[in-house]
C-alpha cells in the first residue's frame, strides 16, 4: 500500500499543498474556494516517492482510498481468466487512480509505479463525508467516475480496431492531450512505459510496436529517440489514428 503518513505535507517536498500544487486545476473542481481547499487539504495523505516497480495497491486489497497522481507515472493491470497480466491502464500527475474499488469495495487491479513517483492518497470515507458539504467536489467525484467509464469504452474502441498503426497513433494522441492539458507541449513528450507495456496495452507484440515506432520514425510523422518523442507532422498521425483502413 502506499504511504501511510499520518503528514498531510510530501516529505521530499514539504511545502506542496492542494492550494499551492501546481496540478489542482486538474484534480481539484475550478470553483473550490480557498477555505474548502484546505478542508480536502486535511484529509490528503502525501508519503515518499514510490520506486519503480513498487506497488500502490493490489488486487484484493480492501477499498479504502483514491488516489492522485502527483509525479512520474502509474500502470494498472489485471489478470485474466488464464493468469496473464493485462495493463488496464497508464496514469499521469493529475489523473486519479483506485476507483476501481468502487465497484466490490476491493480492488480489482493493481497499481504500479513505471518510474519514481508520488502520489497524493485521499482516504475514501472521508472524501465521502467531504462531498456531502461540499457540493462542487461531490460533482468533480462524479465527473471522475463518468471519466473512468469513458477511459474503459475508449480502451474497448481502441482494441476493436485491427491496425496497429491506428492503435499506436492513438495512444501517442491521448499521452499528446494529456500533457497537454497539465501545459505541456503537445508534441514534445517522454513515453514513461516500455515497448512491451505498450505492447501489452494494446494487444501488439512488442516486434510490432517496435516496427510501427520505426515506420512512424522513417515517414517523419514523429521523432523517436529511445522514449523521446517529437510529433513532426501532427495531422498525419491524427489521419492514421482515426483512419477506417485496415492493413
């Protein structure tokens, strides 16, 4: 499990609070005033970074807390029926994973940090008993849930799809996006997963990942070095991403 810091301040930086992180216009709603950011600031637990590879929650573990992405990079998986992990998903700071929990009060995936991360944890009950005074925050809570199912539908849509290259254009769109909506550069990104995550997350052996970054890298529609990448021609990879043509 991650932290469990009795602190509400991160320990390898301890001025970081929701009124002053640089990513509460993404976890927070806009209209919190300054006095209800801090009553969520008293329930948020901020531990040490986690390490790549360590766990922030397993599958079965109880339903206690959400939790925020405040740096690096998350992966969830599950296990299939035939006991092959299947990555359900990637989470960048200011997305929020363990909702997943929801459902069964126990967590259906486990969590896992890609790179040294940090996460904010926000015990569940209390978030509840929070949401009931706070009607903008109930309504954020609400739009995550919605952002979850659209997040499991998109990723159904994306494996329905038999191209490769459409699955890969479409996963370097939303990782683009996303960044973007934090003020990144929307061409301009660090890929914080492997060749055989992605591989793993959209259904392609890592060979074929591997190609299509090549073909992408030679048409110069990106610029791929290692897990650096640069989109060069933006609308191209928007065409190939949603094309209907099947290779």
């Amino acid at each position: 499990m991650a932290n469990q810091a009795n602190s509400h301040q991160c320990h390898s930086m301890p001025q970081i609070n929701c009124s002053s992180c640089r990513l509460n216009t993404l976890c927070l709603p806009i209209s919190l005033e300054m006095k209800d950011i801090g009553k969520l600031d008293e329930i948020i637990q901020r531990g040490r970074p986690i390490q790549k590879g360590d766990r922030v929650y397993h599958a079965g573990d109880k339903f206690r807390s959400v939790y925020a992405v405040r740096s690096g990079a998350i992966k969830t998986i599950s296990n299939t029926q035939d006991g092959q992990e299947q990555i359900t998903g990637f989470y960048l700071p200011g997305e929020i994973i363990g909702m997943d929990g929801l459902a069964n009060n126990s967590h259906s995936n486990t969590a896992i940090a890609l790179e040294t991360s940090a996460v904010c944890e926000i015990p569940f009950a209390r978030l509840e008993e929070l949401s009931t005074q706070l009607p903008s925050l109930q309504r954020r809570f609400f739009q995550l849930m919605s952002k979850e199912i659209t997040n499991d539908q998109q990723l159904i849509t994306l494996l329905s799809k038999n191209n490769a290259d459409q699955r890969i254009a479409s996963l370097l769109l939303s990782i683009s996006a996303r960044n973007h909506s934090r003020g990144l550069s929307l061409e301009d990104f660090y890929l914080p997963m492997s060749r055989s995550d992605i591989g793993n997350y959209l259904g392609l052996t890592i060979e074929t990942v591997s190609r299509v970054f090549g073909r992408l890298h030679k048409n110069e529609i990106i610029q791929l070095d290692k897990k650096h990448v640069k989109i060069i021609d933006m609308p191209a990879l928007r065409n190939l991403a949603f094309t209907s043509e099947k290779h």
